[in-house]
C-alpha cells in the first residue's frame, strides 16, 4: 500500500510540477534564445548602418559640410531599417512596422549629437494663422488642409543638432563652452572687465599644456614643432587617377597643386580651379600648437580658467543649480574633483589633455549628461507615437564600458523595445565606434610611413629614418568616380605586426599611447608624431568664428 500510495502521490502531485518546470525551462530556453538573436540582428543592423555612413563619408567630396553629414546620416538610416527589416523578415516585420519599435537612433558627432526618432512638424502661430488666412483667401475649403497646421504632422526624421554644451557664470563672465570627443572648445558670451564695459567673445581651439613660443619658435613638450613639406596623395577625378598629388587641407577642404603650379579642389568628381590659394609648405600643425598657447593666455587673461563645477548654471534660464543636491546634473563630477578645482587646469602634472585631468572628466560628464537628457525626453515621448503596439518605452541604463566607446570616436546607437520574445519584452540596444572617419581625429588615427611600409606608433623596435606621420583614413580605399576603379590615396604595406594582428607592439606599451610616447620614443619619433596630430586635427572642418570687442 505504501509503495502504491506513493505512486498515487506522484502521479497527482509531482508528474504535474515536472511538468510545469519542464515547460516553463522549455520557454525560459526559448526567450534567452530569441534575446540572443535579436542582440546579434540590432547589432547586425547597427554595423550596416554605420558601415554605410562610413563609405558615403569618404566618397563625399561636397563642399556643404552640415547638409553632407545630414545626407550621409540619412542614408544610413535608411540602412539601418533595410538591414533590420532584412534580418527580420522571417519573423513578419517590414520595414513600417519595425518603426514602432524603434524608439530613437543617435549619431553621436564630434561636438554634437542628432536624435533620429518622431516628432509632431508644428508651426508657430504667427505663420499657421497666416497660413489658414491665405487659404481662406484663395478659397481652399478643406478641413484637413487647416488641421495639417494646427494639429501638426507626425514624422520621422533627424531632430536639430545638440551641441555638448554647458554654461557658466561667475564674476562678470556669461559664457557657453562647447566641447567635442577630444580637447578642442569653443567658448562664446560675455565678459565684463574691471571698468563695467561688456566685451562679447567669440574664441576657439584645442586646449594644451606645455606649449612654449619664443617669436616664431613653436615647442610642445620640449620638441621643437615646424613647418613641413606638402603631403601626396592619389586623387580621382574626372576618370582620371592623378599620382603623387601635393596638397594642403584647410578647414576640412583639400586644396591641390596641379603640374603647372596652380591651385584646385575636387567637387562632385571635378577639378574647381582656386585662383587666391597659393601655398609651398603645410603650416598646420605650427599653427595647431600656436593657436593653443594663444587659446590659454586668452583664457587666463579673461580669468576663464578659474571656472569651477560652482559656477555652471542652466544653459536657458541662467539660474544656479543648487551645489548640494541631486537635482543638480553636474553633482556627480562636482565630488570626484571637488568644488575648489579648477575645470581648466592647465597646470596638471600630466597636461590638462590628459585623461586624467579635471577638464577631461568635465568634458565627458557634459556629453553624458547631454546625451541622457535628450535620448530620455525622445524615448518617453515615443509612448504618444507608437499606438501600435503597447508597451513603456524607457531608455536603458547605458554602462561605463558603453560609455567608454561613445567618448572615443564617433558612433552610432539604436534602441529596439517592445517587441515580445515570448516570456519577456525585449529592450535592447546596441553601441557601435567607427573608429576611421574624416570627422575627428584621435589619438591611435596617426600611423607612420617610411618608404614603402606603414607602421602604427606602438611597432616593437620602430626605427625612423625619413619618415611621415600620416592620418590613418588616409589607407583606406576610394572608389573612383567611374564608380568601378578603386585606389588608395596614400599606398604603402601595412605592417603586418602592428596592424594587422597587433602582436609586435612594443612591451612598453601598457594601454596610455601618450605616455608611451612621451616616455619610450626618441625625441625624432616625437616630431613626425606630434606633428601629424597637429596637422590633420589643425585640417579638419571646424567653427572658426572668433570675436573679442
């Protein structure tokens, strides 16, 4: 009986729950399956999406920058939905439907961000009562006509650029600071001076320690910084692949000298001719170090160096956030430098462009806070847009480490939610760098050429005889205009060894590529490095519009 009882027992109680477990581990299975295919298809995606801005950013040789970038950023959002509606066929997306749950894609830029999600395309009242007058003028009847105006028009498109700004106040001085993904600012405003009088400024550049001028000697770090010879390269235009090219970038533009001497610039795959340019050495990176000293002792002298984490206030209203509270968005950076600290303190032992300086981790708590305060506003919102499915979209807690690749380069991050994977919603989000692009140029962007092989600076047991520092873009390859021939612009053997596999770096190097290079290279190695840094950021397209009156 007792043997029977417990068979008893088992069939009505036990069979039941294994069962129950059973399927409930059967579906547990099955979700973490589906989360994983969804993570690797958002990923997928998101590659495509940036891979694509990548190529239509090198093959762009548009003289308009901001409509080019929107253009570039356009096609690969457009990209995005075809790679994701592609990967997700099998399960019944297309690509309208996908948009519902897609609540935002950010395009994080040098030194700003846009915001790829809904938004209603309203008017102001002044134009929309104009608007619906002219049409009752010219007896347009139609209700919806009217209600495109007054109600708005839901879209999906790019939202205006954010800059990674901050502003502050103290003693006199009412100024907005832009910052990037590297140590160049822009700081515009106000200041007022010991006799009342209000100056307003408009001043910018990278900021750097250890820079020394005597007359027209340039040092930085105690190496002496000079004007070069013009770079080469091979350039396509008009279906003809010219060789060994000199030329000189300015603000983002390359200027070329022909055979004959004169001057001209390639757009849309044509040679324009350039009648005032004329130039026989590249001065940019002479220029880059002097425009930063010159930068510093505008700063001290107008006593902006003395700004603290105190002295920020909201960027519309003016008004002080409160120090000793949470609702402060600075509060976080305030105790890991302390109030008393200076943001701009050039006098840190490892330069103020260091990574460990106080600039630097304001500069980074600025991009956070900006990019959390707007992508949080665009992702609650997409809850009035997305009707078709019901679920609350919130954004996700981005990590250290995913932060970490937003501040190195320029990158692009989506968001899918909503979507059900069986025992769960899905809420995932994917980060990808592009680490070789024309818009911002890092640390690790500057590769060494020496006859025919190109090293990285970290190559175990480099040797420099007649050597260049060259941008590292610059060994990716084009498509000609033919749209079939394909060249390099800078030809060369990439070194095998510190490229390719990376495994002859140099046992010095532990990670820092600064210290490494300040500490480890000969004084010869530090010229042709510092110099190409200088050069191609001094080239790239920047903001220069400079006022102190």
């Amino acid at each position: 009986m007792k043997i029977q009882s417990l068979a008893i027992i088992f069939i009505i109680i036990i069979l039941p729950i294994s069962l129950i477990l059973s399927s409930y581990t059967k579906s547990r299975v099955e979700t973490i399956s589906f989360q994983s295919q969804y993570d690797s298809k958002l990923n997928d995606a998101t590659h495509d999406a940036l891979k694509a801005y990548q190529l239509n950013s090198f093959s762009s040789d548009t003289a308009d920058y901001t409509n080019s970038k929107i253009r570039d950023i356009k096609g690969s959002v457009n990209t995005f939905f075809n790679s994701m509606s592609t990967n997700f066929a099998t399960l019944g997306y297309t690509k309208s439907t996908l948009q519902n749950y897609v609540p935002a894609l950010v395009y994080t830029m040098y030194d700003g961000y846009y915001i790829y999600s809904p938004y209603n395309n309203t008017w102001d009242n002044e134009v929309t009562d104009k608007v619906i007058k002219e049409a009752e003028e010219i007896k347009i009847n139609d209700p919806d006509y009217e209600q495109a105006f007054t109600n708005g028009e839901r879209l999906y498109g790019l939202k205006p650029y954010v800059y990674y700004s901050c502003r502050y106040i103290k003693d006199g001085i009412d100024v907005v600071i832009t910052y990037s993904l590297d140590n160049y600012i822009q700081i515009q405003g106000k200041i007022t001076d010991s006799e009342g009088k209000t100056h307003t400024i408009s001043k910018y550049g990278y900021l750097l320690s250890n820079v020394s001028v005597n007359e027209d000697d340039v040092s930085y770090k105690n190496v002496s910084i000079e004007k070069e010879n013009l770079l080469k390269e091979n350039i396509y235009t008009e279906d003809v692949l010219i060789k060994n090219c000199q030329y000189k970038k300015i603000n983002g533009t390359k200027y070329y000298k022909d055979t004959d001497g004169s001057v001209f610039t390639v757009l849309n795959g044509k040679k324009i001719p350039q009648k005032s340019t004329t130039f026989n050495y590249d001065d940019n990176a002479y220029n880059y170090y002097k425009e930063a000293y010159e930068l510093r002792k505008f700063m001290q002298e107008k006593g902006i160096d003395k700004l603290t984490t105190d002295d920020i206030v909201n960027i519309m209203t003016g008004e002080k956030y409160n120090t000793n509270s949470e609702e402060n968005p600075y509060f976080s950076i305030k105790n890991s430098y302390g109030s008393a600290g200076a943001i701009f303190d050039f006098d840190n032992e490892n330069g103020i462009e260091s990574k460990e300086s106080n600039f630097n981790t304001h500069r980074i708590d600025v991009i956070k806070n900006s990019i959390e305060r707007n992508l949080s506003i665009a992702i609650s919102n997409f809850n009035d847009y997305s009707s078709a499915i019901s679920t609350d979209f919130r954004m996700p807690k981005l990590k250290d480490t995913d932060w970490d690749k937003i501040m190195d380069n320029i990158s692009i991050i989506s968001f899918f939610q909503g979507a059900n994977i069986g025992g769960k919603v899905y809420n995932g989000y994917s980060i990808i760098t592009n680490t070789k692009n024309e818009d911002v140029v890092m640390e690790d962007s500057i590769y060494i050429k020496q006859g025919g092989m190109i090293y990285d600076i970290t190559e175990k047991e480099l040797t420099i005889s007649d050597a260049i520092g060259i941008f590292n873009i610059n060994t990716e390859r084009r498509v000609g205009t033919d749209g079939s021939t394909y060249f390099l612009p800078v030809e060369g053997t990439l070194s095998y060894g510190s490229i390719i596999t990376k495994d002859n770096i140099s046992d010095n190097f532990k990670g820092n590529l600064i210290t490494y290079i300040d500490n480890y290279l000969d004084e010869n190695l530090k010229k042709v490095y510092y110099t190409a840094l200088g050069r191609e950021r001094y080239g790239l397209y920047r903001q220069k519009l400079e006022i102190d009156y």
